[in-house]
C-alpha cells in the first residue's frame, strides 16, 4: 500500500483528489432561470445585449456614439432610470427627460440580473 | 456607467455629442402651466419656458453648460411633434436643431430663409452658438397649405450645411428649381440642404407618391449625398427596387449632393426609423415591423419575433447585405422614436424603448461583451472576496464570460495551463492569466505570480475580441484556503495511506495527512503562470500552521510547499493530526504568514 511520505507525496492521487473537488465541480451558470415562465425569461434574454437598459421609456430614444466608443442615450420615462452619484439631476421629481452614457453598462444590467435570481449561488446544493 | 441623469419635464428626442464629450439633447419641454419644469439658463430673445429646448451637458453629467427653450407649443396650433427632433453638433461646439413649431412668434433671425410664420404649423431650424448665448441663424421652414410641415431628422456636413427631412403637409413647401421632385402628389416626405448660414435653400425636393410619406432619418456620405428614411403608405412610391412584396410601409433613398437627381430608392414592408452610413457608403438603417413580408437575409442572426428590425443596404441600394430582428418575441414593434449611431469600428449601437444594443457591422447580430461581478472567490466559490493573491485561483461570476456548455481546461503543449481557453482571456494587472474553466457566468483563473507586491490590479475579461468593464481587485499577499467541497466533510485531503479522507473513511489521531490548499503566496523558487510543478519543489516563504478544532496546539507540520504534479500555486502540506484532538467530523484550518482561512473545512477524524 502506497503512504504519505511525510515529508512530500509524489502520488498521483493528490492530482486525482484536487480535479474531482476543484475542476469538476458543477459549474455555476446565471442563466439557470432560462427557459422558465415568466418576465423575467424575457429580461434576462434581451439583457445578454442590451448595453444601456431602462424600463418605463415612453417617449423617444436617441442614441450617439463618441470617438471612444462610449454611448450616449437619451429619452423619456415614466418609471424612472438609475442615476449616478453627482448626476445634474439624480432624481426622479417629475420630470420626464433623462440622459447617460456608458461604455458597457455590465453593472446596470448585472444588477437587473439579479432581481430574477434568487442568488448568484445557484450551483449549490 | 459614466453617467445617468434625469434633465427636467418633458420628451427627449434626439441626442449628439462633441470631441470633448459634452452632450446636445432636444426634444419637447414640458409646458410650465400643466405643472411640468425644465431648467433654463440662457433667456433668449422670444424664447419661452415650453416648447422646443435644447440643452447642452458637461462631459461628467454633472452640469448644464446651457439650456434653453424656443417657442410655445400652446401659442399657436398644436402638434404631436411640436418641439426639437433633430440635432447635430459642428466642430466648433454650435448645435444645430430642427424640429416643428405652431408657435406664430417662433423667434427667427434677420436675413433667416423664412422669418414669418406661415399660418400652419411648420419646421424649424435653428443654430445655436457654443455657449447658449445666442441664435447663430434661426429660420422657419414650411408652407401656407392646410397641413403641417414637420421636421424629423437633422444632420450637418463639414460646412456647416444643414439637412433636414420629414413630412410637408403643404402643398406649397417651399422647394428649388431642378430638384428631383418639386411637386407634391400627396402629403411627401421632402429633403432640404440649408445653406451654411441659414439664409437660403441649397435644394429642397419631395419624396413620395399620392399616399403619405414622411422622411424619419436622415444621414450623409463622404460625397454629401443624402441618405433618407422613412415611412411610405404611397403605393406609387418612387422605389428604384423593392424589397419583399407590395405594399411598402417604409423606404430608404439616396439623393444626389445637387438633390437633382434620386441614386437609389428601396421601398419595403418595415417602417423605417434613423439611418447612419459608413465610411464604404453603405447603409444601416433601424426600423420595426410586424414580420409579415419583411425581407430578412441568410445571415441574420434572428429571423422572426422580435420587434425591431436592424439592416445594411449597399452604396449602390442594389443589396440588403443584412437584415435581421432583434429584440425577444412578443415586443410590440415600435412606430417612431428608434435611434442608431456608428462608431469608429462601425459597430451600430441601436437604441428602442428597452435601452441600447451593440450590434456587429457585419452581420447585424447582437454584441454582448463580457461582464463579471466584482467579487471574486475562491476556487471552492464558498467565500467572496475582495481580491486575488499570487497564483491563487479565482473564481469570478457574470456572463458572456466562455461557451455556454463550459469547457475545462487542459494542459497545453508546454505541458501547462494557457491562458486562452475557447476565445476567453483574463487580464490580471496587464497580465494574461492561465485559465482553468470558462463557461458563459462563470471562469476560473489563476492569479499570476507578477502581480505580487502590488497594492490592486485591473481585473477585465476579453472574449471574442470585446472587452468587459474593468473591475479593481485587491492584491494580498496570501489568502489561504483548504480546497474542499462546500457540503459532505470533504475537504482535499489524502490520509496516510492515501487514500481520500471522507465520512467513512476518517484519518486517525496521531496519523499524518496532505492537505490541499491553495493561496500560500510567493514561494522559494520563480513560478511560472500556469505550469505544472515538479522537482526541485519550491516551497512556502511564509510560516504555516494548520489548527484542529477544539485543540490549542497546531499540527506538527512535515511539508509545506508546492504539490507535486499539480499547477502552480496549489500548495501540499503535510500534518500530522495531534494526539489530543476529538474524534469526529472536526473543522481545521490553515494559517498561512498569520493569515487565516476563512473557509473552515471539514475533517473526518476517528
């Protein structure tokens, strides 16, 4: 029977054992809500492209692009969108108009994400 | 994001920025009677507190630069489109807007082409400077006839000449001798080239047959040779070619720089809303329908169900190099108010009532850069984190990351872990990092050793050429971990006999175990990134412990360094398990430099 040298072990079980806890585990997939009823099926599958989301857009929706590649939306919203801190306006006092701009908006729509999910450890037991 | 804010009441309906980043927003201002608010800063001369402004924002979003407001929707007769539509920006900084207006005292500038309002409601273009201090030129631009003249869609070329479109309701619009049609057949989209100055038409042309038609977008080429889109219920429409069947619902056409002479005029089942051109001339064109005879091409990416449809024309309007939906199924497919811009790649950037799309300038399919949360974990994914140590794995979460199905990877051909694994790269502090696992929400890295001694790093995922938003990680300089399942007592740990540690398979007091870990930091030997360590092996720098709950005293530690056969940075240390521990499923940890872990693993001990 093979032992631990106490010093070191050059057994090839030390491989085997770390591939089966580590590499092999089930691998986390956000998207496990796909394919169910529901909104947020439909939220979670535009938003793989959406870079810039909103809700409650009722007006129109222009778009500009800048030399850097950010983009500059502008609209109208009855439901309001998520503002920045020191924003001209942060907040939603009536007014309708809003304005942003982005590079590639991952944390808005990864934010969005998570109100369909119940938790990002969806992979656990 | 860089920045989002609200702008007062009202509608906005189109959007330009400058070099510096400043932004140009116009629409329609709420009326101040009906309880609305816009901000004003620059009091022009008859300028009011409702109707059409145009705002100016600095490049932080945190500031008007000027905001000013022309005309009185409710002086005069009213229109749905009362208010700005269009606007562009010239090198220098003054905004051009074009827009419609029943407001008799619209104000207008001396020697402007049309200064008197002509009874019905009509369009509007204005100049304002770079400071929102004054009108550069303003003019009117319509007819007497019965119906209104609404302008759509505005764009300016390198001199400053304005190009407008939209729909004439008048039968006498105002156009030029020689134009390619001066005579309307029914309520037309017309097509008009301001000169520089405001004080006089270039051309000025209808479109359209004995139905309605109304010019929506309006774009030009590096000849000056005007792109117009826009809707078509004329079923004698001048289309040059047709694509799909009768009868038309939108068109795209190409004037001459002269506007003397229509290049090419595509009719189609698709309202058709902004159109952008590249620098090859060809066409991208953002509209929406019902699917129902819309041409869709072979290479588009969805073909059916969504709402909005994006497409490509060639210079020559003889091809439909793309068409393609976009959007989930269900949408209600929009009439108006779809916006569309190029960047310098010419990736189109589509814009709905549901936000922005980044679509590829090939084929028209959705762009979906990578994007990860900013909490990194362990391999074991047990313990967010707020950083990465050297050669440490790290877990991080998002999507778009690596394929759908995931792929594991495998050694390569300098028999260690590369860092490219199906198209998916992770970029630690400038440094590629050998990759373990990537799938669409989920990678698993190793940090590499060079970004030891550093304080943070930029962290950011590229796929498939697009990169993701970089996040800021911490760099410590260990962060020990026991691998380890997160449920069953089973952590990576061999017994003395090696066989694997589990519930029925405890380790006896007093017997030496390996335990598998990882996050031990820098090591005695140079480590490279993603290789498979072997003789001679490095070990820790840093002093370890390994504690046993319930116990004071630490394991009597035999070996402590790199694990033999496995990849750099995963650490092999060997115990033996003190006399006085209980037996039983006990928790143990590893103390690595004084740093703990925090994922208290599980032992099963008799």
């Amino acid at each position: 029977m093979c032992h631990i040298d106490p010093l070191v072990s050059h057994c090839c079980a030390g491989l085997l054992l770390f591939s089966s806890l580590a590499f092999a585990n089930p691998p986390l997939n956000l998207d496990s809500n796909r394919g169910q009823a529901g909104d947020a099926v439909k939220f979670v599958t535009r938003a793989d492209a959406v870079i810039y989301s909103f809700t409650g857009a009722t007006g129109g929706t222009a778009v500009a692009v800048d030399a850097a590649g950010n983009a500059y939306v502008t609209g109208s919203t009855t439901q309001g969108v998520p503002t920045t801190v020191g924003a001209y306006q942060p907040t939603f006092n009536g007014g309708t108009c809003f304005l942003g701009t982005t590079t590639a908006f991952c944390s808005m729509v990864l934010a969005r994400r998570s109100l369909f999910t119940s938790s990002v450890r969806t992979d656990q037991p | 994001m860089i920045y989002s804010t609200y702008l007062g009441g009202g509608v906005a309906k189109a959007i330009a920025v400058d070099a510096a980043g400043n932004a140009y927003v116009t629409g329609a201002a709420t009326d101040v009677s009906s309880g609305g608010t816009f901000p004003v800063t620059s009091e022009l001369p008859n300028g009011g507190h409702s109707g059409a402004f145009v705002a100016k924002l600095n490049a932080q979003g945190s500031a008007l630069v000027y905001s000013a407001i022309l005309g009185d929707p409710t002086s005069g007769a009213g229109s749905q489109l009362a208010g700005g539509n269009g606007i562009a920006v010239d090198a220098e900084g003054n905004a051009y807007v074009a827009g419609a207006t029943g407001d008799g005292s619209f104000p207008t500038t001396p020697g402007a082409f049309q200064t008197a309002f002509q009874t019905t409601p009509g369009g509007f273009i204005f100049k304002m400077n770079s400071t929102g201090t004054a009108l550069v030129y303003s003019t009117l631009l319509g007819g007497a006839g019965a119906g209104a003249d609404l302008i759509d869609a505005l764009t300016v070329d390198a001199a400053g000449e304005a190009f407008v479109t939209g729909a004439a309701g008048s039968a006498d619009f105002p156009v030029t001798p020689g134009a390619f049609q001066t005579v309307a057949k029914g309520r037309n989209a017309f097509v008009v080239k301001l000169s520089a100055d405001g004080s006089s038409l270039r051309y000025s042309t209808f479109l359209g047959g004995s139905g309605t038609d109304a010019g929506t977008g309006i774009a030009l080429d590096s000849q000056g040779e005007a792109y117009v889109t826009g809707t078509t219920q004329s079923a004698d429409f001048p289309a040059t070619a047709a694509f799909g069947p009768a009868p038309p619902a939108g068109f795209i056409a190409k004037f001459s720089a002269a506007g003397d002479a229509l290049l090419f005029s595509d009719a189609l089942a698709a309202t058709l809303g902004a159109v952008a051109v590249d620098n090859q001339g060809g066409a991208y064109v953002i509209g929406s329908g019902n699917g129902q005879g819309i041409p869709v091409t072979s290479n588009a990416k969805q073909r059916c169900g969504g709402a909005m449809l994006v497409m490509k024309f060639s210079a020559d309007g003889n091809a439909l190099l793309y068409s393609s939906f976009f959007g989930d199924v269900g949408e209600t497919p929009l009439t108006t108010s779809l916006g569309l811009a190029l960047d310098s790649e010419m990736n189109v950037y589509a814009a709905d009532s549901l936000g922005v799309t980044k679509l590829s300038p090939e084929t028209g399919e959705p762009i979906t850069p990578p994007c990860f949360d900013p909490a990194f974990y362990d391999i074991t994914e047990v313990t967010p984190r707020a950083g990465i140590a050297p050669g440490a794995p790290a877990v991080i979460h998002g999507y778009n990351l690596g394929p759908q199905a995931g792929i594991t990877a495998g050694l390569d051909s300098s028999g260690g872990f590369g860092t490219t694994l199906d198209g998916t790269q992770v970029m630690v502090g400038g440094y590629s990092a050998p990759l373990l696992y990537a799938q669409d929400g989920k990678i698993r890295f190793l940090a590499p050793f060079e970004v030891a001694g550093q304080q943070q790093v930029q962290v950011e995922v590229v796929r498939a050429g697009e990169n993701s938003d970089p996040h800021t990680a911490s760099v410590d300089a260990v962060l020990p971990a026991i691998i380890e399942q997160p449920t069953g007592c089973l952590s990576a740990v061999l017994n003395q006999d090696m066989s694997v540690n589990t519930p029925t398979n405890p380790a006896a007091v007093g017997s030496i175990i390996a335990i598998y870990a990882e996050g031990g930091g820098q090591l005695s030997l140079p480590m490279t990134d993603g290789s498979i360590i072997t003789s001679p092996l490095p070990a820790l720098q840093l002093p370890v412990d390994v504690w046993f709950q319930n116990v004071s005293n630490y394991g009597t530690i035999f070996y402590a360094g790199s694990a033999p056969g496995l990849v750099a940075g995963t650490l092999q240390v060997n115990v033996q398990i003190p006399a006085n521990v209980t037996p039983g499923q006990i928790m143990f940890g590893i103390d690595i430099g004084g740093v703990g872990d925090l994922s208290l693993a599980c032992l099963n001990v008799k």
